[in-house]
C-alpha cells in the first residue's frame, strides 16, 4: 500500500506543478469561493496556511476573519508528529517554519481543538469516497483521530482527483472536497 500512495502522490505533485502561477491563483480564487460557501454558519475555523505550490488558502482565511469567524491555525510539532492549534488574529505574523508551512511562531495564541468545528485540510489526492492523500506524515489522521471534528474538508485541484486512494484502519476520510469545479460531498 505504500508504494501505491507514494505513485498517486509522485501523481498528484506533478499534475500540480504543471499550473502556471496566474493559473494556480485563479483555480485558488474559484475553490475559495466554494470553501466559503461550506462554511457559511461556522464560528471556529481550523484552516491550513499555504505554503508555494498549494491552493492558496490566503483569501478563505481573509475572508473568514473579516466574517468574524475565529481562524486556527495548525503548527507542526515534528518532534511528536503532532500538530498543536493557534488562534490566528492577523495573517501578517505567519512565517515559514516546518517544511515550510506558515505558522505564526512567536505570535501563538493557544486554542482549544474541542472549539474547533470545521477543519480545512491540504490534499495531494483525493478520492469521492473521501480517503486523503496528505504528505505522508499523518499529522491530521492523528489530530482528527483525537479531537473529531463535525466537518472535515479538503482542498484540492480538480487534477489531483484519484480513482480510489488506499485507505487504511488509521486514515480519517472527508465529508468534503472542494475543487476550482465546487464542492463535492464524499461518501
């Protein structure tokens, strides 16, 4: 099973990569404007902040804040392959840090998962039954495993879709992904 998800992740890389910068920007702009719409009602967001090459998640989580929607970041905690929560107030503290992901280091404001009530996960795959391909390290199947979240989406382009992700007893499946063409309800 591991060689299979590493081939549909080598897959999905190189799909992505194939978008042009405005290409990628635009498709971000059209997936924003469906996450948007999913999490109309929600007062506690966990949303990913993108690093180059990813859906830009920038404008969702503009927009999220400006709606008066509290924003969670996640931080990479590498050492115990975990990931700890941070209140976002302002995107101008995110800077790269773990594998280059934004996190606001020296501006965290601890937040309490169990607040949390929809999470906004990056994708390297992705298929309609709602299994995940991630980058490998099983940092969400882990938080999610110990703080379930209501409703869980993941963001991705269209191109990234795989006919069937493998999916084994610890991967925690979505309720939804959202591509450039809209959301699409898993299960």
């Amino acid at each position: 099973m591991a060689v299979e998800k590493r081939h549909l992740r080598d897959r999905a890389r190189a799909a992505r990569a194939c978008l042009h910068p405005p290409d990628l920007a635009e498709r971000s702009r059209r997936i924003g404007a469906h996450a948007l719409s999913l999490l109309d009602g929600q007062r506690t967001v966990m949303a990913y902040a993108s690093k180059p090459g990813e859906v830009d998640t920038s404008d969702i989580i503009r927009a999220l804040l400006e709606g008066g929607v509290r924003v969670v970041v996640p931080i990479i905690e590498s050492e115990t392959v975990s990931l700890r929560l941070s209140y976002l107030a302002d995107p101008s503290v995110l800077v790269p840090s773990t594998f280059g992901v934004p996190e606001p280091i020296g501006n965290e404001q601890p937040a309490d998962p169990e607040t949390v009530e929809a999470v906004l996960m990056p994708l390297l795959g992705f298929d309609r039954a709602g299994n995940r391909l991630g980058y490998g390290a099983g940092y969400y199947d882990r938080f999610l495993d110990a703080h379930p979240i209501a409703l869980k989406i993941g963001v991705a382009l269209a191109c990234q879709e795989c006919a069937r992700v493998p999916a084994e007893p610890f991967d925690v499946p979505l309720d939804w992904v959202v591509t450039e063409d809209g959301p699409i309800r898993c299960g």
